[in-house]
C-alpha cells in the first residue's frame, strides 16, 4: 500500500511509521510527506529518511489573489457538502471555500504523482473539504485516516490532550478514525485508552497518550494494507468498523 502522509508539526507519528518501516514491520511504503508548513521537523524527519517531501502553503491561497482557475458549479456542489465553513455569508463561504479547494487541488497534484492510496493525517491542522475526500473515497475502506488525540467524540479539536487533563478525566484515550467532512468526526477504527493519576502533569498524560499514538496508528495502517478495515454497517446513523 502506498501512503502518502500529511503533517503539520513534530511528527513524532510520522517518525513511528518510518521506523516501523525500517524495522520491515510496517505492510506500507510511505512514498512522500506533505506539510503546509515549510518549518515543521517532520520534513526533516522525512528528508533524512529518503522520503520525498512538498510544502503547500494554505497562506498562498488563504491571502492571495481570488481563485478564478475553479468551476462555481464545482465549488457549489463541494459547498453543498461541507460541514467545516459555518459562514452564514454566502460569498465569503464559498470564496473561503474556493481557497481551500485550491490548496487542496496542489497537494492533490503531489499526492496522485506519487500514486498515493492512503493518506495519513499525522497531526495535519488543515481541515479537509469533500473535494479532497472524494478523491480518495475507496466506498467502505479507508481513503483517508487521522490520529486524533483524544477519546472521540470526546475532546474533539486540536487540544485533546489539554482538554482531556484539564477536564479531570481519570482516563486519557486516543482515536484513529476514518476521515469524512466533520470536524474529527469520521467513523472510528481503532481506539486505546491510558489512565491519568492524581499527580500527573499535563506534560505526563501528553506522553502516556503518544506513546500509544506510535503504537497504534502502524498497527492500524497494517490492518489497512491487508484490507482488514471495512465499514460494514449504518446504525442510527453512525457506521460501524468491522476489522
Ligand atoms: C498528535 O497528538 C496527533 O494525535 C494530533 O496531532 C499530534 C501530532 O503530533 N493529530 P506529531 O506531529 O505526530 O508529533
């Protein structure tokens, strides 16, 4: 399986991959890393591991000049679908939305020229618009996975591990789940869970929690690659993961 792995950040993930990898335990090639930020360590974790690497830059699209390279009735049917731009001013959604569109359509152009078939979002901070998705919608596998830091649906957003400290839970967790047009709300494929002590730090919790990000999110991949991950059924709305 070929996987292409987006970051935003450290990587520490992105590292857990490339060492299962060299290690031979990982049933996945990483092809390439993409970033939409050009300082983030991961690019030199990837560098140094011989992996191809891009940097799209959102604040080239975000600020730049308007998009006029994009279908309206493109835009409008993306729109029609997307749950992340809560704009009620329709123009400014669908120009925020068109930007968006268009930093997803250059890391589009990497991903399909390394001939990418999973992406891993591995602390990637950009939400992904159904134009990205479809791209890689495989009907009930995976296309798109992320590693979320929290218990979902619990803490959902970018401070999984801050919230779940601050909220006095007794139990942290993480969560690596399909990714659809919410907000860290596609159906979960796997989850694993720490306990909190008394005396701990938020610092300690964040490192109880990664540990078990590096461990699981390879585990997951393999269980992709051997096309063990399936959605197999709808209740109440919710999908189910048969692994
Ligand atoms: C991880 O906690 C991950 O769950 C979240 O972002 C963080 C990324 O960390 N989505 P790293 O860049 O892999 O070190």
């Amino acid at each position: 399986l070929r996987i292409g792995v987006l970051i935003s950040g450290s990587g520490t993930n992105l590292q857990a991959l490339i060492d299962q990898a060299l290690r031979g335990t990982l049933d996945a090639n990483i092809v390439c890393v993409g970033s939409d930020r050009a300082a983030a360590y991961g690019l030199v974790r990837a560098h140094e591991a011989g992996i191809a690497t891009f940097v799209v830059s959102y604040e080239k699209y975000l600020k730049g000049d308007p998009i006029d390279s994009l279908e309206e009735a493109e835009v409008e049917a993306v729109d029609a679908r997307q749950r992340i731009l809560r704009d009620s001013d329709e123009e400014a959604r669908r120009d925020r939305l068109k930007r968006l569109m268009a930093a997803e359509r250059e890391i589009l152009a990497h991903l399909e020229c390394h001939g990418v078939e999973l992406v891993c979002l591995a602390g990637f901070m950009r939400l992904l618009t159904p134009y990205f998705l479809d791209r890689f919608r495989r009907e009930d596998r995976p296309g798109v996975v992320n590693i979320h830091p929290a218990l979902l649906p619990a803490f959902p957003g970018q401070h999984g591990y801050r919230d779940t400290y601050l909220y006095g839970c007794k139990w942290g967790g993480i969560t690596i789940h399909f990714v659809d047009e919410g907000e860290d709300t596609g159906p979960v494929i796997a989850q694993a869970v720490y306990p909190i002590w008394d005396e701990d730090t938020c610092q300690d919790v964040r490192q109880r929690g990664l540990h078990l990000e590096h461990l699981m999110y390879a585990q997951v991949v393999n269980w992709i690659a051997r096309d063990q991950v399936r959605l197999v059924a709808r209740s109440e709305g919710r999908a189910r993961v048969l692994i």
